[in-house]
C-alpha cells in the first residue's frame, strides 16, 4: 500500500514484475555403477572422459562380467556428457595392505575399505590392524611397495668391537679432548667435553651400530641439545687423534662394558635406499634426511619428521618396474601438525595422506617390529638429551606435538599384499544387490544431479537382470527428474542366429518390466573395439541411448527425438548382434521396445522414441517426457523463490512474468505448440490462501514426434485433371 499523500503532489510508484527467471536446469548428468577393477567403493564419482574413467576405475579388463560396464560408460561418454560413476560392492573385495610386521594384516571388522567415508568412520581411528592400506580394494595393489625415513639415526660407527651389553636404546658417549678442532666439520673452532647420544641400531656381524645424535655436554657441564646435519660443528661422530673412543652408557649413566674404538663414521642418511626390488634408489635422491617441523619445534617437540613415497615395484601399475607413483616430503607425526601458521594445511602424515595419496591410507602407527633395517628391533621411543629414552607413551604417534619427543623407526619398507577382487569364479562379478545397493546411491535428487540411469549390462541370469532393471526403473520413478535406459539381458540376444528366437525373447524379457514413462527400453549389443585388449566385443547398447538424449541436449533441444537418421547415429559400432526387420519391430514396438537397427549407407541409429510406458498417452515418446523433465525442473526453481512470499496479486503476477517468457521461448524452439498459465484468484482461493498455499496450473501442448509417415503415389490418365482425383484417393 502506498503512503499516503498529505497534501497535492504526485506520487510516483514503481512495481517490478521482473524479479526472477527460469533456465533450463539438465545438465546431461548420465550414471551407472558396476564392478569396476579399481576405484572407491559405493562412491559417486564425477567421470568427464575417458581417460578420467581410467585413471580412477582402471581400464576394462578381458572378463565379459566386467569389460561390458566398463564399455558401457565409456559409450555414454563420447556423445558428451558428464558420467557419475559408482564401483559396486563385491564380498569377496579386500584391500591390499601391510601390517605391522610388513605382511598384509587382516583388517578389524572388513577387509575392504570403501570409501573416504568409510576409512575416517571405521578405520582410521577404529581400525589398528594395518600400517599401510591401498586406497582401492582389490589385487592390482599387490607388490606395490610404501618406503618409510625419519630421522632416528645421524650417522653409522663402525667399531673395533661391540661392546658387550649394548642394546638399542642404551646411550653412547664420545670424548671430545680439551680444545680439539674436529675434522671434516668446517669450522677451526676448538671444543672441549663430550658428544652424547643414543642407539638405534646394532648389526653385531659387520660391528656397526646407528647412532641419533642428542646433545653435546662442555667441560663446564653445560649440555646443549642438537639437531644433526652434516658438516654442523660438533655434531658428528668424526674420528681423529683422541676422538675416536665410544662408551655405551646405560640408564643411570654408568658404563656398560668396555669402550671400543671408532674406526669409522658415515652419515647415516646418505646411506640409506629404498628397499626395492627392481631398482636401487637412494632417499637423498629424493630429499634431504627429514628434521622436526618448525610448528612441532616451536611446541619444544622433537623427531617428528618423516618422508613417505609409493613406488610400483612391480610396474603393475605404471607398466615401469620402480616407478615412483607418488612422495609425501617432511610429513609429521604430530596430530596437530600444519605447515604454517599463516597458511595451514594440516601434514600430520595419517590424515596428510588420506587427503592427498592417490594409492594409500594410513592405519596404526608403524611398531617397533616392522624395521628390519638391522634386523634388530630398532627404537621405538622418543629420543631424550640424557642416557634415559623417553617411555613409548610418552613419544608414540598421533598426538600433538607440545613437548613430545617422538619415537623413531629408521627406513622401513612396506610391500603390500591380501588384495582380493570381486570372485574366483566370475571374474570382476558384483552380485546383484551389491549393484542394487550402488544404484541407490543415486536415490536423492537433492544431493545427486542427475538425468540418465544407465542400467549397463544385465546379470547372469534373465531373472536378476528384470530385476537389476526394475530397480532403476524405481529410482526414476522415485526422482521424477531423469530417465532409466535399460536394455537387453545379453543371452537373449548376443550369439543366436535366429532372429524371430531373439524377436520372441525381448518381448519376454521386456514384458514384465515396470510400467513408466521414466524409462527407455532398447533391443540393441553393438560390436565394437576394444583397444585396451585388442579384440573386438559385444556390448549393450543403453549406454549409447542415454548419449544420444544427452547429445540431442546438447546439440538441440532435450524435446526433440533422440532417434533416427538425424539425431539417433549410434558411435563405433560395427555391427548388431540382432537387426529386426521391419515385421520384427512391428511386434517390438507396441512392446514399448525401441529398436536398434543398422542401415546400409547410413550406419547404426537408435530406431523408436518410446518410453516404457504400458498405455497409450503423450507420455510413451521420448521427447515429451524430456519437454516435461525440463520445464518441471526450470520452473520448479522459479517457484522455489516465491516460498515464504504473500500470496496477493504482485507475488502471483510476477511468478506469471517468470513463466510465460520462459514458455514462448520453448515454443519459438518447437518444444509446445502452445500454453496457458493460470494463476490467480480462480485458482488461489481463500481456502488456498488461509492454508499457506500457492497454485500455479500451467497447461502444454507438447510437439509430436512423427512415428509415422504415409506417402501415397497415385497413377492417373493423361487426360485427367488432378483437382478432379486429389480429394477421392
């Protein structure tokens, strides 16, 4: 209402009718899941090409259970759209994985890790049976090898003897005589006292042990901890004349034993390789040896930091034996740990990979047992500036880092076994309700766009495939926004030769599936290419359907026909393994059966426009059901602005002002032959209004498919005119 004038003027009013709009909302969203060789479990994945569909679901492999999803997918793929893919369940499925002792570990509660989801809920934190799990389940892990440094050894002392009782953990001290320069380190500087550290490993045979370097102690008593680098004054165990005498000191600082004399000192790092195979790769060509991060240093932590890299050993994966797949440099074992205080990005390496790793999670912290360095049980304490280690609860993984000394492993590589695929027997072979189970992940239209339920192939028996469809065909029915392409079970069709049998068997298999306009049946497997194992195969295809609805989108509008020579070019197809006649595709299209035909001169076309509704209706074509999709989403989000609105005329017109522009443009593009809006009072009644209501009745004429073509040729006489016959034929 407007306010009101208290003396002559003129008022001016604007009221706008403008406010919102309607856009085509399809955005050529296919889906499909299936058993997959690779890939996050029961996980919708967005896939745009084909070689995203490798790099994450791996490529298709020869076992026809498999390769025909894998073929399906990619077919929808090359008309254009974007392809949400799901890797069903299987309950044989294990992940490849290292325990504790650097042998595959059976995992609490699964052996399969599904999913993101499902590791951060039940095997992170839960789950301590594992060191090193692949992100994937199945056997394509196996072999692949996770290397493992910290930095729990400075340098590697070969001496004259090992003194008897020394143990790893124990101390060790080195004399430093009064005012000595120590070689190699740099400096002239002259110190006097002794270099303090600890054990961490012993190799009686060669008479080497590791040392970690603690802290050095002056004259004076004063005790100053250090942080190994080569080349540091003061910080090496560097023989010369009088510093070449080492002690093993145990826990109350007595001598254990006799001193044995150094006769050679190298760093430790320096030495190390990965523990592969195929290859020898030493870690400094990778990195420099890890130090504790700056965030676990400022918190007086120490010894949190580590470096962890994937290799393929084997090349399974790359086709390169030793190929680095993946490095994680100067990851911490801190909970709390971040890069930087400016810029955090958390690098505590249990959650750090699981963020960032393409081949691997993290389990239980690695123990003790897993080194084999020496082959003796390395450190798995913290490391203190005195002779006593820290305790192993005091220094274990996974908690923040104030004032924790973290235990140290050495270099350890973890080779991963216990991959398991879907079945012995059936190759890549997910059960049905393991499928079932992946296809209602797209069940909720409010969190999963999408337009096209590709059904793929059928299962092993024609029952479970009806079945297998059915379920899709409800998932459509349910969302109300996306079409189910569903086509043949492959032993009705694929490797017969009589076609009336195969005409006979599609009318079985099709008639007792669902009644729906949310669904499209096809009688289509096309020989094609399969370039990854060089032969050629049959598959479905309901995958090339969906592109071609997607493509028609694309390239026109979703209410034009998805079929014949215009629109309904079917890709790479080299032949069919069932052609109907014409008489074959009389007896299949009343059927609700769109034929899939190949035509000399013209190639393989997608040959009906029929939903798989059981009842003659506008709804049983193609096109109407995809001009219906589109305009119920487009003005759904129109009418989504006007909630918690007033119902009264303005709100009612504008949403008139939405619609109507919206709807003439569809009809400029041949979508309707026409339309009526109606929202008003008529319809917007008191009852309507007093209920928190607003009702909106919009009326379409849907453009028609031509299905049918009649052309009639009439011979006449000479003599005779055709006004006289035209209107008798």
């Amino acid at each position: 209402m407007a306010t009101p004038q208290l003396s002559p003027g003129v008022l001016v009013r604007e009221v706008d009718l403008t406010v919102g709009r309607a856009d085509n909302v399809l955005d050529n969203i296919g889906a499909i899941a299936g058993p997959f060789p690779i890939g996050p479990v029961n996980d919708p994945i967005d896939i745009t090409t084909e070689q995203d569909l490798i790099n994450v679901f791996g490529k298709p492999i020869s076992t026809d259970a498999q390769y025909e999803y894998w073929m399906s997918a990619a077919s929808y793929l090359s008309y254009g759209g974007v392809l949400k893919v799901t890797r069903a369940a299987g309950s044989t499925l294990a992940n490849a994985n290292a325990g504790s002792n650097a042998a595959s570990a059976t995992m609490t509660g699964s052996a399969r890790i599904d999913n993101y989801d499902d590791y951060t809920n039940n095997h992170q934190d839960t789950d301590n049976s594992f060191t090193y799990a692949a992100k994937n389940s199945g056997t394509w892990a196996d072999g692949l090898k996770v290397c493992f440094i910290d930095d729990a050894a400075d340098q590697t002392v070969t001496l004259s003897a090992i003194p008897t009782g020394s143990t790893v953990g124990q101390g060790v001290s080195v004399s430093v005589p009064n005012n000595t320069v120590i070689p190699g380190t740099g400096t002239t500087s002259a110190f006097s006292g002794h270099i303090k550290g600890i054990i961490t490993g012993i190799d009686v045979a060669t008479k080497k042990i590791d040392v970690k370097l603690t802290s050095r102690v002056s004259t004076d008593g004063t005790e100053t901890a250090i942080d190994y680098a080569e080349g540091t004054v003061y910080a090496s165990l560097t023989t010369g004349t009088g510093f070449n005498t080492l002690s093993v000191i145990n826990s109350a600082g007595g001598l254990v034993g006799t001193t044995a004399t150094i006769s050679a000192s190298v760093d430790w790092y320096n030495q190390q390789t990965l523990g592969l195979t195929n290859s020898t790769i030493y870690w400094k060509q990778i990195a420099p040896k890890p130090t504790s991060n700056v965030y676990v240093t400022d918190r007086q932590g120490k010894g949190d930091g580590l470096h962890v890299v994937v290799v393929d050993d084997k090349g399974t994966i790359s086709g390169i034996k030793g190929n680095l797949l993946e490095k994680h440099i100067s990851i911490s074992k801190a909970k709390d740990a971040v890069s930087s205080v400016n810029a955090p990005q958390k690098i505590w390496y249990n959650q750090f990979l699981a963020d960032y790793s393409s081949n691997i999670y993290a389990g239980k912290n690695p123990s003790s047992a897993a080194d084999s360095y020496w082959g003796t049980t390395p450190l798995a304490t913290g490391f203190s500036s005195g002779y006593t280690p820290v305790t192993t609860g005091a220094g274990v993984w996974g908690q923040d880092a104030q004032g924790v000394k973290f235990s140290a492993l050495g270099n350890v590589t973890y080779t991963f076994a216990g991959g398991v695929d879907y079945s012995a027997t059936g190759g890549m072979k997910a059960d049905l309700a393991d499928q079932i189970t992946a296809y209602n992940k797209f069940n909720n239209k409010d969190e999963t766009a999408v337009d096209f339920l590709i059904m793929g192939p059928g299962c092993d028996t024609q029952a479970e495939s009806q079945a297998k469809a059915n379920s899709i065909i409800s998932i459509a029915n349910l969302r109300k926004d996306c079409v189910a392409t569903v086509g043949p079970h492959r032993s009705d069709v694929v490797g017969l030769t009589n076609t009336d049998t195969q005409t006979d068997n599609l009318v079985k298999y099709f008639s007792p599936l669902a009644s729906s306009s949310y669904a499209v049946f096809d009688s289509g497997y096309k020989y094609t290419y399969d370039r990854f194992n060089n032969k050629f195969r049959y598959i479905p295809t309901n995958g090339d359907v969906a592109g071609l609805m997607c493509r028609t989108g694309i390239n026109s509008y979703p209410w034009f026909s998805p079929a014949g020579q215009q629109r309904g070019i079917i890709n790479n197809a080299i032949k069919l393994a069932y052609n109907p006649s014409k008489a074959q595709r009389d007896q299949l299209y009343p059927q609700r059966i769109n034929s899939v035909i190949t035509q000399p001169g013209i190639g393989t076309l997608l040959f009906g426009d029929k939903t798989g509704l059981g009842y003659a209706s506008a709804f049983d074509r193609i096109n109407v059901r995809r001009l219906f999709l589109t305009v119920e989403q487009a003005l759904e989000k129109a009418a989504e602005a006007q909630l918690f609105e007033l119902n009264d005329e303005l709100t009612r017109a504008n949403f008139k002002n939405i619609v109507e522009p919206y709807l003439r443009d569809i009809q400029a593009k041949r979508g309707i032959y026409g339309f009526l809006v109606i929202c008003d009072t008529t319809n917007n009644t008191p009852d309507v209004i007093d209920n928190n209501e607003f009702r909106a009745d919009i009326f379409l004429k849907p453009a028609k498919s031509i299905n049918y073509v009649t052309l009639t040729f009439v011979a006449t006489r000479t003599g005779v005119s055709f006004e006289e016959v035209a209107g008798r034929v």
